[in-house]
C-alpha cells in the first residue's frame, strides 16, 4: 500500500496528521476512521531503537561532568526524532475499528453506597 494514503477513498492524509494521531485520525477528504498500521509502527521503532542504540554506543565515553546522563539524554532525543520522522515516510493506513460508545451511567437516587457497603458517616 502507499504511503499515508487513505484506503477508503485514495486521498492522501497529511504526515501531520500521521505523527500526532496514529492511533485514530480522520482522513480530511471522507471523514473515514483510520490508523496507522501495525507494520509501519514496528519498522519506526525498530530504526529509532537502532539510532538510539547508536548515539548511546558513540556518547558513552564522554568524560564531561554530566557524562552519566548525555548518553541516555541523547538516545531519548534521537529515539524521539528518528521514530516519527522514519513514521511519517513509511506510513501505512488501515481502517480503524469504530471507537467504542459510552453510555452515562444514571445515578441512584439517595446516597452512594461506600466500599465498605454504608453510606458513611462514623458509627
């Protein structure tokens, strides 16, 4: 399948869109449910991992006063920036499920019973 095109009607989702709501975005051309597929979020965090292993391995001598926490700094960063930029140019979109409907629950008329199965109050 295409990069960030929408299988419903074929328009292609903004990479925006894609990196800030993966999990359920709207195309903007038919309104349709969609997210990003599994396959294309495994690869983006198997290459941030990778580029984050890397600048762990390259910054782990530093020998600077803050030389215990640049190299894990570093790797965050690289894993946060890499991840995303790699999603936004191997994304694959699926339909998504239908998002789930809550009903509100009506509440009982009196007082609400407590966890220990009395209304309160000091005995």
């Amino acid at each position: 399948m295409a990069v960030r095109i929408c299988p419903q009607c074929g328009g292609t989702v903004p990479a925006t869109r894609v990196m800030a709501l993966s999990d359920a975005m709207e195309c903007p051309h038919c309104q349709s449910r969609l997210e990003v597929s599994t396959g294309s979020r495994m690869i983006a965090t198997a290459v941030g991992l990778g580029v984050a292993w890397v600048v762990w391995r390259v910054t782990r001598d530093s020998t600077n006063i803050l030389g215990f926490a640049l190299p894990v700094l570093l790797s965050v960063l690289a894993f946060g920036i890499v991840s995303p930029l790699v999603l936004m140019f191997t994304a694959s979109l699926r339909n998504a499920l239908a998002a789930p409907v809550y009903e509100p629950v009506a509440a009982q008329a009196g007082h609400a019973q407590s966890v220990h199965g009395h209304a309160g109050g000091h005995h």
